[in-house]
C-alpha cells in the first residue's frame, strides 16, 4: 500500500486509515520506488489546478525531492521551465527537463517574467514573496510549499497590481491523485536513478532527517526502508 498517514504516523508500525487515501501497488515497483507515489500525487494533484502549462514560463522556487517532481511534470506537459535553489544543480536539469538553472540563497529570480511560479520550500516565508516578484501580470502563483507560520508577510499591493492568481498547495482527492502518480511514474521510471540518492533503514530515521534538512549536490529523495529490519 502507498498513499497518506493520517496524524502525520507515517513512522508508526501499525495505523488505521481511510481507504480512500491509500492504494494498492504491485510488484512492477519496488517498496523504495513506490514511496515517489505520494508526493508525485500531491504535485500532480496542484498542477492539476493551474491548468494548461504548454510554452509557459514556468519557476520552481526550490529543486529539493518536490521541486524535481513538479519540473519532470511540467517540462513533460510543455513548459519551459527554470529551477532555482540554494544547491547547484545543473547535474540533474536535463533528467527534469530544467532548462535554466539558478543557485542562490537570495532566491534572484527575474521580476515579472513568468506565467507561474511554483513555491515548493515552504516552512519559511521569504520564498513566498520572490514568486510574488517573479511572477508575470495575469500570472498565477502555486503556494505549495507546507507553512509553519500562520500569518506571512505578504507584498500585496505588487500582487494586485499585477492581476495576480494565487492557489494553495493542499492535495485533496487523494486516490485518484495517487492512482495517476501510479501511472505516471510506470511511464518515466528513467527518472528513478536520478531522482532516489539515499536509502536509510527505518532504524537510522533520525539520521535522514538530519540529511534532509542539509541538502546538498550529490542528494535528493531519501528514503526510509524496512527492508532490513527484523520484525
């Protein structure tokens, strides 16, 4: 099964879920190539959303294990995407379809350039305001990227001047969502190898977290496995 832990017990041995927030995944994926199901269910879910992204100018503020899925989706879809991130990574673009790639901590995007701009850090708020910049007139935003702060400081009077659209990044619909994460990934499973770097036993958790909150170049989707651990 793959899908969502209620409660956030994702770690837990045993929960209890709703039916509709799992699936059933055969073998023609591995457990450790299933765990991309999920997340690539919630990005195409958003992207589902915005609409028809064929030629736009397309940013994804954050090249981290989401901001890779939403690029593959979007350049697979026909848009011109560029990825900026505080980690160079020029080595994967061509596997994500990036075309231009950017690295700085200051989040130096062109103002007024793009027709959409997907914030996939989240857990901050400065990253929300660069897509406000970036973003084009008539241009959307796609706040994907999880709050941890209730109240952002927001440049409001820049995003109506511009006719701005924003869209929140929650994933509803959720079987369905991860049925066409399914299908999706069965179609471009090249992206795997690039995109899986670390697989932790569930025994070392504390140990991907402590990777995850540190990227670098060389790192991208961790996973945890319980492939060897004793039951």
């Amino acid at each position: 099964m793959v899908g969502w832990a209620s409660g956030h017990r994702g770690l837990a041995e045993w929960f209890v879920v709703d039916a509709d927030q799992v699936i059933a995944v055969d073998a023609d994926l591995s457990d450790v190539e299933a765990t991309v199901i999920q997340p690539l269910a919630t990005v195409l879910y958003a992207l589902g959303r915005v609409g028809d992204v064929r030629d736009a100018r397309v940013a994804v503020i954050g090249l981290g294990s989401i901001g890779l899925l939403f690029a593959h989706v979007l350049a697979a879809r026909g848009a011109h995407v560029t990825g900026v991130d505080r980690v160079d990574r020029r080595d994967v673009a061509d596997a994500f379809g990036v075309r231009e790639v950017l690295w700085d901590d200051a989040v130096a995007l062109p103002p007024d350039r793009f027709d959409l701009v997907v914030e996939a850090v989240g857990h901050q708020t400065r990253t929300l305001t660069a897509a406000v910049e970036a973003v084009a007139v008539e241009g959307t935003v796609l706040a994907f990227g999880v709050p941890d702060d209730a109240h952002y400081p927001f440049p409001f009077t820049r995003f109506f001047r511009k006719n701005a659209t924003l869209i929140g990044g929650v994933a509803m619909e959720r079987h369905p969502s991860l049925e066409a994460a399914r299908t999706y990934l069965l179609g471009a499973r090249a992206l795997l190898p690039a995109y899986i770097t670390d697989v932790v036993p569930v025994t070392r958790a504390q140990d991907a977290f402590e990777y995850a909150i540190a990227p670098t170049a060389h790192r991208r989707k961790i996973v945890l496995s319980v492939a060897d651990v004793d039951p």
